[in-house]
C-alpha cells in the first residue's frame, strides 16, 4: 500500500471513531434507546476494526495520537 493509501485509513478511521463518539453521546441521552441505535454504533464499531486490521496488515498498525506523542 502506498503512503497516501495509509493516510486515507488513518482518515477514515477518524471520521469512524467520531462517529462512534456522537452515535454514544446519543445512547447515552436516551433513556430506552431502539435497538436500531445499537446496531448501528456495532456497524461502526466493525468498520473500525475492519481498518485496524488492514493498516495492521500493512505494518502500520494503529496508534492513538497520545500514544506516538510519547515514543
């Protein structure tokens, strides 16, 4: 994979785990959430492992900003 193409992984990670952070602010305002709700934040939350997988299968395996800050 090229460098751009690890990029794009790296960005479309970031809308998901944005995604993910609104879809459980929602959840957690509602008292009785639809079920639909909860299949929905699962979908996200296999397309952000679906892409941690791929950039792990091309060496780059994912790390939180904090995290390569400290290396």
């Amino acid at each position: 994979m090229m460098a751009d193409e690890i990029e794009d992984l790296h960005r479309a990670r970031t809308v998901l785990a944005r995604q993910r952070n609104a879809m459980t602010k929602r959840l957690a305002g509602i008292d009785l959430a639809p079920v639909s709700m909860a299949e929905d934040l699962t979908r996200i939350l296999v397309a952000i492992e679906a892409v941690d997988r791929a950039l792990t299968a091309e060496g780059r395996p994912y790390m939180a900003p904090e995290i390569q800050a400290e290396g």
